[in-house]
C-alpha cells in the first residue's frame, strides 16, 4: 500500500558546474565572449557599452541613443532596417540601464554572417534621422504619461530618489520636460563619446559555425578603437533624503503600492552573500516569511517580495507590494514584526535547509538555455568580478549558520529605520 | 521539433514524456481541461480562484510548496478560458517528489473554509492590481462580453466583477473539483533527464489508483455568426486614447487558425508590419499598434489595438485600419511579404522551445487541446500558406457585420 504521508527520498545538491563563456581579448581591446551550445538552431548577439545614464552629460540622453540606433543608418532607414530582422525572422532588443547600454539581435543560426553585417553598421554608421526622433520623444512621452498613472511605478522612482538623492545617476529618470529638450546634436554626442571607437563586449551564445565566429573575429579586430576613460572621473556619491518617510495620496486609487528600503553594496562586499540568503527568507521567494504572512495567512495583497538590486557600484535592498488600501498600515506592521523576528530568533533548520536547496535548484534550472548562461556570464563581468562568486555563493548557501543570519539581520534588516514610499493612502 | 512518446493510465490520465538526456533537470505539467468557458455565469472567476486553492495543501500534504521547495523545484500555474495548467520544474534526480505532490492534489484536496477565505482575499487583489488600478486594464472586461453573447468566452477569465469571487462557497469547490479535477480530464507531461520506464512506473505507482470521474460532455454552446458591428465606449483617466478592433476567427484547433495568426501578423505583428507603417510612420496618427490573435481553443478573436496620439481622433484611425484591410482584400500579399511572416513565425517557434519547462509547457497546451501532433506540424502548416488564402481570410474575417470595437476614451 503506498503511504502518501510520506515523502519521497530526494537527493541535495551540493555542487554545480556551470558552463563557462570563453573570452577572447583582440588586439583591440574589444572583447569576445562566446558559448557554442544548444539544440536549436537559434543564436542571441549582443553587444554592451559602458554608456548608461551614469554617463550622460545631458539627463536622460542615453536612452534616446540607443533607441536611436536602430532608427536609421547611411544605407537603411528604420523602416528597411525592420524589414532587414523581420525578414531573417529575428528579434532585436535595444536596452539601456544605469551603467550600460546594449544591442541584442536573435536569429537563426543559418543567419549570423547577415545579422553581424546589420550590427556593424547600426554601431558604425547610425545616421540619428531627425524624423525618427521626433516619433521616439513623442512615443516616451505617451509612455511616461502612462506609467505615471501607476502606483507601483510612482512609488519605485519615488524611493530611488530617497535613497540615492534626485539627482543621483541611479535615481535619474525621463520627465516630461528632459523628453521635450533631447536633441539630435545631445544623442550624437553621446555616441560619439561613449558608443563610437569605443571598447566593448561582444557577447555570442547559442550555436553558431565556428568559421562564422571566425570571421566576425577577423573583421572586428579591424574595428577602429580609441578609448577615453570616462568611468575614471565618475561622481556617484549618494545623498540619501533625510526625510525617510513619503506619502503620495492617491484616494482615487484601490490599492497601495509600498516601497521598503536602504542603500546597500555592491555584489563584491564580503556581506553581500549573507545577505542573499537572508534576504530569500524574508521575502526572496514564493515560501518566504513576508509572502507567507501577507499573502497566505492575511490576504492583504496578491504578492509581496524583498530584492538585493546589485549595482556595479552600489547597490540597495527593496521590499515591494501593492496591497487593498484599508490595510496599508497592518502592511506595514506585519513588515516590521517579521524583520524584528529574523533579528531577535534564530532560524530553524528546516526552514534553512528548504531555502538552501530551493537556492540551489533555482540556480541550477537557470543554467539550462545558451541565454541563461549569457546572463549568468553577465551576473559575474559586469560587477567586476569572476565566475569563483558563484563557488562563493554555493559555499555560503550551505555554510552560513542560523547564528550568522540573525547576526546579519541585527546588523542590516533594521526595518525601523528604511526609507518608506506609500503611493495610495495609508 | 518536440520528440515525445504517450501512454494512457486505466483511469484515463493521459501521459505525455519528452525525453532529453542533455539537462540534469526535469519539467513536469498537469493540465486539467477545465477552464473560464466551464464557469456559471453567476460564478464566474472560479476556474482561476481554483487554481490558487490547488496551492493550499492537499490530503496527505499539508503544504504544497515547502516539499517542492526543499528538493529545489520551482512552480507555478495558469488558468485560461479553455484550461488551467501547473508547471513545475526540479532536478531530474528529484523528480519523485513531483508526482508525489501532483498526484496528491489530484486525489484530494485538504478543503477549509479559512483557506478559501484567505484566498479569495489574495485573488480580489489580483483582480484589483491587474484589471482595475491599471490603466486600461478593464477593456478585456469590457471586450469579452462585446464580442460574445452566447458562448462563456463572453466573460474574462478573472471573472465578471470580484463579487463573484466573494460569493464562492466550499461547497462550489468540493464540487468544481470532483467534475474537473479527475485523471481522465487530465494531461500529465513529464520532461526532461529521464527514460519511459522510469515514468511508467512513477505515473502508475502515483497516479495508477486515483479513481476516474464521470465522463460527462458539458455542452458549450457555440458562439452564432455575429451579423453587425458592435461598439462600446469608455471614458475613463487614461493618458491616451486607444481603439481595440476585435474580429471572430478560427478556433486554435483547425488549420484555419493560422490563416488568422499569419494575417494578423500581416497587419500588425512587427514594425515592418502594414498597420504599423501606415498609422505610426505614414500618418503618425497612432504611438503604437498591434493585431494578434486571442488563441482560444473554441472559435476566437483577431484583435487590433490602436494607441492614438494626443489629440488624435480614433475615428479617424478607424477609418486608416480600414483602408489598410481594404488592400488586404483587393490585393494578395507579396511573397516576400508573406515569406518574412512565415520566416518570424518559425523562428519563434524554435525560440519557443529552447527551454524544457516551455517544451513541456508547449507539449501540455496541444495535449490538452485534442492534438499533440499539431506541436510539431505548426510550422509546416505555416509555411505552406498562400497570398491567396490569406486574401480570401481577410475577406472572410474583417468585416464590419463581423467586428466589436471598444473606444477607450479620455474623461
């Protein structure tokens, strides 16, 4: 008779191997990172430089650069570029962050040589068409009005800006006014500073022919390169307000979006892995403590989640929810008892141990697509640091104590004192 | 191409397995054949509210998650008007541990008044935080009952209004669950890391002995040929103001269902795309628009969604999409316009299934909708499309008799 009281033996894992991109150094400086792999015939190309809006000399113009990229070319206007991916049945994705920006194009695997042959010329020889611009500012504005029509969107810019300051890179963001000021001369500029002869990352997964990647190598190292070092003057001290507290009545609103938080680190600070465990308990995954008590045991929301948001240089720790207003203050209450309760009992250790091995199964089934090991590359470079960090973070999964976590809790999860958004009413 | 072999249980649960020995990690997909469309019209919202209630233990198991969790799975599900599908995946050395939960909740779940209360609560949230504090995010609410007046696609899948939510008892659970949640309503699909031995013998010693319900045949009534055009109109705080444009097509089974797909993305798929060449480059009326297709298994929608730019009027953008549809009937479409649909719509397919957990997922969508072996024909059936069927579609599909239209306007 089969006992389903009981639950099946299960095996932990312990260890994981993850496939590693190669990198490949030209003379140029430009740098190759590649990982032929994959059942499907499908490849994903991307290229990053360090031009976020960190960089910007005007606020707001990186992300009118990149969007203008694609806008148009000396041989392509934006509309035969379309045509050009659609017609190979590709995909592009023009993204742009505090620290970087980036040029992805996805495709068949027959149509790299084709594809490689647009990047170079989006990234050589963009011709930032006036018209063009004039539909992507008219585009962010209608964009802007709409997320400024969500609490959730109000109250994540509004805590950027309690923390790092308003004007603070990190905390910078489109308004209406910077949108109506962008001009052309402002995005070639910024190219031509931080995007044009400048070095950068060439990242290429999936499967692909080796010669293929063999001539774009050839043909890169012939790219002209002439680096000015703008990350060297970089001013990014932070001014976090003084007054933690911001409330934006929104009556007309169902609901509250609440943000709960302070400046951390980067991923490289000797806490940061302590801190990626603890974090997971509180509020990381779908079991955690805040969800179980908010959600489940409550009802006051449909999710609640505590993220570690690593920056380059920087970093902070952010509690999230959008909850029925009525139980805006209990919200925030419960928020407060279940950081007090990591800082005054220890954790279990079957609590431990579940949040342990659902870290690593989670690692590991984010190891499975050449895209996944592209971020996983991503999650390690672009902080500056190896892929030893994810030896580190095994090995602090399975060692940290219930003593060290409560001791990190009483140092780092002082609830009391966050900086708190509530956009609805409290 | 999705590789698979299939079995049957004496209890009807059919059994799907893809094999793929280059992962250590296995998915696993329950999809139950129950979904909005099998709703009361008074209790609409409960398919999905079910689906949250699957999560709050079952007989033997107290909680769902912590044991998934323990052994370093993830999960999560979705319900739709057609099916409400739980996906999970682990290492595929664990994989145990997910027949042992999914076959428990197949057999039983732990039903409590507190339980449902809770999450009755959570799902009025949802409902709130998706489709009434979002901009927009009631025109689907709007839509489906505009669009359909007989069949139960007339209401959306989270429900009529959260009243309906709050009015469901214990007892519409207990009954929901044993019409809907037997093994032979169900699609069980194992992948990834594993042979057919090993899944015949953990889906028998699992599964084997959970009792079949009655096979009754709900009879969904069928949608009749709408024969004139319907509109509705909002007025609400919106930034801008938006046309949505949504036709009858065919349902996701038949081959007709990609005459629809392929011309919707014809119309309005990419930036190279004909309504967006004409309404946000040519007139610059619009900021954005878009057609694609709803992907119902019964009879579904082709749906075009028109984003105005301010101050611009949405009649007048009606009557470019007009325009633009009117050439779609006079001309046939260019090969190389027709190849480069085909050539996005292949491509995205093999995208599609890159990651197990969407191959399973893919595997249990087409299980559950009757037809495995459309999973590996779509392409062929894609690419064997001409300009002149697309022609005869067009002329078909978009018409005014057949079109409901929301007008989503600005106070």
């Amino acid at each position: 008779m089969l006992n389903r009281n009981q639950a099946p033996p299960y095996q932990t894992m312990r260890h994981l191997q993850i496939p590693r991109l190669q990198t490949h150094t030209l003379s140029n400086d430009i740098k190759v990172h590649t990982l032929n792999t994959g059942v499907q015939e499908v490849f994903k190309m991307e290229v990053v430089f360090g031009a976020g809006s960190c960089y910007e000399s005007v606020p707001g113009i990186s992300y009118f650069t990149v969007k203008m990229l694609a806008e148009g070319t000396h041989y392509r206007s934006a509309l035969q570029i379309n045509e050009y991916i659609d017609g190979l049945g590709g995909f592009s994705e023009f993204n742009h962050g505090t620290e970087r920006i980036s040029v992805a194009l996805f495709g068949l695997s027959r149509h790299l040589p084709a594809f490689f042959e647009l990047l170079r010329e989006i990234l050589l020889e963009p011709s930032f068409p006036e018209q063009e611009l004039v539909q992507i500012k008219k585009l962010a504005q209608q964009n802007l009005a709409i997320n400024l029509e969500k609490n959730a969107f109000l109250a994540s810019k509004k805590f950027r800006e309690l923390i790092f300051g308003e004007n603070h890179p990190y905390a910078r963001h489109l308004s209406q006014p910077l949108i109506d000021q962008t001009q052309r001369a402002n995005i070639a500029q910024h190219y031509n500073t931080h995007i044009f002869q400048q070095p950068f990352d060439l990242i290429l997964v999936g499967s692909f022919a080796e010669n293929d990647l063999r001539q774009i190598l050839l043909q890169l190292e012939q790219w002209p390169i002439a680096k000015n070092d703008a990350a060297a003057s970089l001013d990014l001290a932070s001014q976090p307000s003084a007054e933690k507290n911001f409330l934006l009545s929104r009556p007309d609103k169902l609901q509250s979006s609440l943000r709960l938080g302070c400046p951390l680190f980067s991923k490289s600070h000797p806490d940061y892995l302590g801190l990626s465990l603890l974090n997971e308990i509180f509020g990381g995954y779908y079991g955690s403590r805040l969800m179980k008590n908010i959600r489940e045991q409550k009802g006051y929301t449909y999710g609640i989640y505590a993220n570690l948001a690593a920056l380059r240089r920087g970093g902070y720790w952010i509690i999230g929810t959008d909850v029925k207003k009525e139980f805006t203050a209990q919200t925030l209450q419960e928020i407060h008892y279940e950081a007090r309760k990591l800082r005054d009992e220890k954790i279990g250790q079957d609590e431990l141990q579940t949040v342990r091995n659902y870290m690593m199964g989670s690692l590991a089934g984010s190891l499975n697509t050449p895209f996944e090991l592209a971020e996983i590359f991503k999650s390690v470079y672009f902080h500056d640091l190896g892929y030893e960090f994810y030896d580190h973070y095994i090995e602090a999964i399975h060692q940290l104590s219930p003593a060290q976590l409560q001791a990190i809790a009483q140092e780092y999860l002082l609830s009391e004192d966050f900086w708190e958004v509530v956009v609805g009413e409290k | 191409m999705i590789d698979y072999e299939h079995f049957t249980l004496a209890n009807g649960l059919q059994v799907f397995i893809h094999a793929d020995p280059t992962t250590p990690m296995a998915a696993m997909n329950v999809a139950y054949r129950v979904g909005s469309k099998n709703e009361d019209e008074e209790k609409t919202g409960f398919a999905h509210l079910f689906e949250h209630l699957m999560f709050r233990g079952s007989r033997h198991i107290a909680n769902y998650d912590r044991p998934l969790q323990t052994v370093g799975g993830e999960n999560n599900a979705y319900t739709s008007a057609d099916l409400t599908n739980y996906h999970l995946s682990l290492p595929a050395a664990n994989l145990e541990t997910a027949f042992w939960l999914e076959s428990d909740r197949m057999l039983a779940l732990d039903f409590q008044e507190e339980k449902l209360e809770a999450e009755k609560r959570v799902v009025i949230e949802e409902f709130k935080q998706n489709y009434l504090n979002q901009p927009y995010g009631d025109a689907w609410l709007r839509l489906h009952p505009l669009a359909y007046k007989v069949h139960p696609y007339r209401w959306a899948t989270i429900g009529k209004d959260p009243s309906h939510i709050a009015r469901a008892t214990l007892a519409d659970v207990e009954d929901f669950f044993f019409r809907y949640y037997r093994p032979n309503n169900a699609s069980l699909v194992v992948a990834g890391n594993l042979s057919r031995v090993q899944v015949e013998d953990l889906a028998q010693k699992w599964f084997g002995d959970i009792p079949a319900g009655a096979s009754e045949k709900q009879d969904i009534p069928s949608e009749p040929p709408q024969t004139e055009a319907r509109i509705d109109e909002v007025r609400a705080d919106v930034p801008m103001e938006v046309l949505y444009m949504a036709f009858h097509m065919a349902g996701r089974a038949e081959t007709a269902y990609y005459l629809g797909d392929l011309l919707s993305d014809v119309l309005g798929r990419e930036r190279s795309s004909r309504l967006y060449r004409r309404l946000v480059k040519d007139t610059q009326l619009c900021a954005a628009v878009k057609a694609y297709v709803s992907g119902a298994a019964d009879p579904g929608l082709l749906v075009i969604q028109a984003y105005a730019h301010v101050g611009q009027d949405l009649l007048a953008i009606e009557q470019e999409i007009w325009q633009v549809i009117e050439d779609l009937k006079q001309q046939p479409v260019a090969e190389n316009e027709l190849k480069k649909v085909q050539n996005k719509a292949e491509s995205t397919v093999l995208f599609n299934e890159v990651e197990l957990l969407n191959r399973s997922t893919r595997l249990a969508y087409f299980a559950s909708l009757g037809q495995p072996r459309l999973i590996n024909q779509e392409t062929h059936l894609i690419q064997a499309i001409t300009p002149q069927q697309l022609q005869n579609t067009a002329r078909e599909i978009l018409r005014e008799e057949n079109v409901s239209k929301l007008y989503y306007r600005k106070k």
